[in-house]
C-alpha cells in the first residue's frame, strides 16, 4: 500500500457508477434476494400508482431469455422535457438518482420508493432495459446499456390507453444467479393483490407456459383468511380494524387459530417490512395492554366462591400467571398495513420501519378499535381472553419441565450431545458446526473436518415438522434437543446469542430431493426458533457437488446439471476422451479427502449464508407443501415437477 494519500486518490463515481461498484448497497445483495428484489423496485412503482387509484391492473411476464417485463396502466412516467436538467424527464428517471415524483406529495400522498433510486438502480444493474410509455395517444420508448442510454428517447407511434412498460435483463456480471423464481415473486404479488382491493395483478411465465391472476376485493379480512387456512379457527371470521391517526392510514386484521404458532404479516404502503419497527411495536404492546386490560374486565382469572386455601392457591396461582406478549400472540395470525406519508425505512431494501410516530398510529387504532369490538362482540372476546389464559398456563408448565430437564442436565453444557464431534477452540468467532444429515455423511465429515475449529453433529432419525409442533413436542424431539443443546444458545424467549458455542453453523445435507426437505425443514426450525441467528448471519448451507467429472489425474466437481453438460462438452472439444462422470447420491459416497477440499476447506468450499428472506421462503413452502390446502399444493408440485433432475427412485 502508497504511503502516498492526496487528492489523486480520492475517486468520484458518477452517475450510476456507485450502482454498479456497491450493487449491495442498493439492492441489498447480489444473490437471489438481490435479483428477485430488482424486479420488486420495479413493481413498487406500479403499485404506487395503484395506491394513488390511477392504476388497475398489473402484468409481470417472465421470458426465456432471462428478461422481464412489467406494465401497467397509470399515468406513465413523463416523457416531457425536464425545465431545469433540459432533457426528457423519462431519462432523468432512469439514469439519475434520487430523480422522481416520490418526492413531490402532489403527485404521490403515500409512496413506497422514497430514496427516488429504484428504477434507476434496476436501469444500472440491467445487461439491457427498454421502457415504453404510452401517453395521450402516443408510444415512446428508450433503450438503455447497463443504464447509458443507447438513443434519446423517442416517439414511435401511436397507442390507446396510457401506461407504463419496463422490460429488463438482469446483467450476469453483476448477479451471482440471473434465474427468477416463479414461486418467490408469485408469493409477493399475490400479498400485493391482497393489500390492494380491485387491483388485478398477472404474473406470466413464458419458460414454463403458465399464467396465475389475483384479484382480491376482500382486502385484508381475505388475506387473513388465506392465511388462516389449514388450522382450525377461534372465531367465525377475521376481526378486522381501521383507523386513521396523525395522517397514518392504519388496517389490521386478526385471527386467532387453535395452533401455537404466530403467523403475522406487517406492510408499510405495501412493503413488506420483514424486520418488523415501529409498527410491530406499537401493535403488540397494545395488543398485550388491552388483553391485560380486559381480563381484569370480565374477571376471567376468578370462579366465584372458593375454601379459604384454595382462594389463597388461586391467588398465588394468579400472582404469578402474567400475561405476556408471547401469550397474546400465539395462535394469532395478523396483519398490519399502514398507509405513511413519510415513511423512514432503514436501509434500501426497507426491511424495518423506523417512524415514532407509526408506533403510536398502530397503538391509538388497536386500542380504540379493538376495545369497541370486545365491547360489541364479549363473546368472541371471552373465548380469545380464554386462549391467550390457557397459552399463559401452558408456558408456565412448559417453563417448569424445562427447569426440570435442567436439573437432570439434560440440556446443560456439561452434557452435550454423544453424536456431537466438537471443536478444540473456545474462541467462538473461530469455530463453526456442521449439521450433516445422516451417520454416513456425519461419518466422513468427523474425518473430514479440521478438529481445531469444525463441529460435527449428525442427524439420525426424523426432522420434526416444527412448525405445527407445540413446545414441550419440541423439546421431547431428541433430534432437535440435540441441535438446542449443540448451539447452546437455548430458543425463542430463552434465546441468548451470547451464549453461542459456535460462529458459523452450516447445514450440510445431501443435494438431492430428500436432502432439500430436511434442510427445508432445518431452515424452518432456524426461522421459528433461532431467528436472530439468522439476522447476525450466522446461518450457512453448505453447497455439495453433484458430480465429479475425471480425466486421467484431472478431475472437476460439478454442483448443477447444467455445469455438468458444458464441462463435459468443452473437455471433449478439446479432444479428452473417456471422461468418467460420477454422480454423488449423498454426501456419505465421498470420500473424506473430496469432502474436505469440496465442501469443508474454507479456502475452497462453496457456501451460501441464509438470509431472513431465505428462511421465510423455506417456511412458505413448508406451509404449502405440508399443509391443508389441496389445490396450493397441486399447483406448487405442478410447477416444479419438471426441475426435479436428481430424483432417486
């Protein structure tokens, strides 16, 4: 490194140059999230259309050549020239940053893309974009090169209607993966269609032939229901509350269902706030506030006349049963969607909300509405206050069994796992666990691993579903006892990543189509129960080859079919005969030498590090594919079907 540091050294990027040199911090990544999110920034501003009732339907279609299209029918952006920048306002927005009409309450009251960055960024990270906007009678159009404009913008004919029509090729230097993928983008559209009563979205796939429209005039109370399904219901039908407050539009709608589990869905002005902020705040701590509130209303923690020991057990009993927001919530599906003038979300993917004055909205609409309902409907709300006493109960019983375990060193660190191989270091941030599945594979990963840092625990037996299991269930799981013990971190209101034993942990399974469930269904568990390791991105899949491709003393491991065909096809190009190809059913048929140098070596492994978008996925398709709803899971199964490759029959 120069000792040598002036002004030469200091470099400014232009235009849509810092795009492309930090993607990442526009997009949030370069891998599949990233991808998927671009076509989001582009949706967004269809949808701010629709927010502000000048759009009506919305078309998305996905082409064989890897590009896609998105159009609706709002006002279209304006093809005029700019006063003060002289050229069209359409090139402004597709190649200037932080230029378009969020920023003006006159043309957008409420917005999602208020950092006027994210068509522009997609214009950036695109192989090609062409936009096409249809205006008074008249089509015009512009072609961009990894966001230089190819040709001024121009008029090319005439056209009925108005609109706007984007059509972009996410560039392959830029992207780790250029493949969409139907299911995640038809998850987001559909939940777009649910938040937008009237709005009709398509989504096209031209690779597979298949087309799926949404239409929903049912709003929130209907998306609940969607939700809901599968599981046996509390109450008839959603409670559904709406109010306004401090110029936040504010909607929710509960259900509560006889499983343990919280399903809760939170938007600001339709963007998915997986994070959660302010909102979420505002509504659990008033939904916990008037459920204590109304408990002491109806006097549910008291039957009448009793001796005076058992009055003074009941009190005791009383005194210590406090209802707590993890009470409240379970068996609660919701959803939460504000509708924010200004809203600050924290970072470009605007995962988390970060307006104070959201959190009080939400609390004043949940105490206010909600208090009118119990008061109108005391029957429903006596059989959710019941639920919410009887989940109080069982946590306290649960706590109990845990401390009882406890005292037997059941889950002590004292009394790790048999299976478990564990690592010399004590330094944490230094070592890492694999979660292998099955004995063989944990076995040639024991002999795999360096033994200074790498943990092994392998899996032997069933992977509980977790998500329909209730607690104690989870906790009598050896399986999954064994991971909680392993980690050390304890789970869900015990959770402390303080007491992390590991920095990494890999979840190694085979790259087949059982070794996808049971990572499906790890990656579930890690979502419901272990989240914020996930957030610390501390959560990793190991990535497997599927083939191993030899020539004479050259030899290439192979991790997709297709990677397979153009190896194969360029050595016997360059005249190589008698390739032998093998394929690995499991990650027990390597080696220890080949797993260690494919899978393990961090200097050479492949990894990739799980998202909290990855998990909810994961979790997405656990509820599809385990759930009640027949036609969810035909439609799913359809359409994935022909990319099944490695089925072992």
């Amino acid at each position: 490194m120069s000792k040598d540091y002036g002004a030469k050294n200091i470099q400014v990027l232009k235009g849509l140059e810092p795009v492309r040199k930090r993607p990442g911090m526009y997009i949030g990544s370069t891998g599949k999230a990233g991808l998927h999110h671009l076509v989001t920034e582009v949706v967004d501003n269809s949808i701010d259309e629709a927010i502000a009732g000048v759009c009506k339907n919305i078309e998305i279609t996905l082409f064989e050549d890897g590009s896609v299209e998105v159009k609706d029918d709002g006002r279209g952006i304006p093809v005029e020239i700019h006063e003060e920048e002289k050229r069209s306002t359409l090139e402004l927005v597709m190649t200037v940053l932080h230029a378009g009409g969020k920023f003006n309450k006159d043309s957008y009251k409420f917005s999602s893309g208020l950092h006027g960055v994210g068509v522009s960024v997609v214009n950036a990270l695109s192989e090609w974009l062409q936009v096409w906007v249809i205006q008074e009678g008249k089509l015009y159009t512009q072609r961009y090169t990894r966001g230089i404009p190819v040709h001024d913008v121009e008029e090319i004919g005439e056209s009925e209607g108005h609109g706007t029509i984007v059509r972009f090729k996410p560039d392959p230097t830029v992207f780790t993966t250029t493949q969409f993928e139907f299911e995640i983008l038809n998850n987001r559209f559909m939940e777009l269609a649910f938040l937008n009563p009237g709005l009709t979205l398509k989504l096209k796939d031209m690779r597979e032939n298949e087309e799926i429209k949404y239409c929903f005039e049912g709003g929130l109370n209907e998306f609940c229901t969607y939700l809901s399904k599968g599981y046996k219901n509390l109450h008839p039908k959603p409670i559904y509350l709406s109010g306004k407050y401090n110029e936040i539009d504010v909607e929710v709608a509960i259900q509560y269902i006889m499983g343990d589990e919280e399903v809760m869905r939170t938007y600001v002005n339709d963007v998915n706030t997986i994070e959660g902020g302010t909102h979420v705040t505002g509504f659990r701590t008033a939904l916990t506030r008037l459920i204590n509130d109304y408990i002491k209303k109806f006097s549910m923690l008291s039957n009448g006349k009793q001796s005076k020991n058992k009055k003074s057990e009941k009190k005791a009993d009383e005194e210590e049963l406090v209802i707590q927001g993890g009470d409240v919530r379970e068996g609660l599906v919701s959803i939460l969607s504000l509708r924010v003038p200004e809203p600050q979300f924290e970072g470009q993917t605007k995962a988390k909300l970060g307006n104070e004055e959201a959190q009080e909205a939400v609390a004043f609409v949940v105490r206010e509405r909600l208090s009118e309902y119990f008061d109108i409907h005391s029957d429903v709300a006596r059989v959710i206050l019941d639920r919410i006493i009887q989940a109080a109960k069982a946590r306290l019983a649960a706590k109990k069994a845990r401390e009882m375990v406890k005292r037997k060193n059941a889950l002590e660190y004292s009394t790790l796992p048999g299976k478990l191989a564990d690592c010399s270091t004590k330094e944490r941030q230094h070592s890492e666990i694999f979660i292998v599945e099955g004995d063989s594979a944990g076995g040639s990963a024991k002999q795999a691993r360096d033994r200074e840092f790498q943990a092994i625990l392998p899996l032997r037996g069933k992977i509980l579903n977790v998500e329909k299991a209730s607690l104690e269930k989870l906790l009598k799981n050896e399986t999954i006892s064994d991971i909680i013990t392993a980690i050390g971190t304890g789970i869900d209101d015990t959770f402390d990543i303080e007491r992390s034993r590991y920095g990494k942990v890999f979840i190694m399974t085979d790259a087949d189509v059982d070794g996808a469930h049971i990572r499906t269904l790890l990656l579930t568990l890690f979502f419901r129960h272990f989240r914020p390791l996930i957030n610390a991105g501390m959560v990793y899949i190991a990535l497997s080859p599927l083939f191993r491709v030899a020539h004479g003393k050259d030899e290439y491991y192979v991790y997709s079919e297709d990677e397979m065909k153009e190896i194969t096809g360029r050595l016997k190009e360059e005249g190589k005969k008698n390739l032998s190809v093998q394929r690995y059913k499991g990650l027990g048929e390597m080696n220890p030498e080949q797993l260690w140098k494919t899978t393990m070596d961090p200097k050479k492994r492949r990894m990739a590090r799980v998202s909290l978008e990855d998990a909810e996925v994961a979790n997405s398709i656990l509820i599809t594919l385990m759930g009640s709803d027949v036609e969810d899971r035909r439609r799913y199964i359809q359409h994935h079907a022909l990319q099944v490759t490695n089925l072992d029959i």
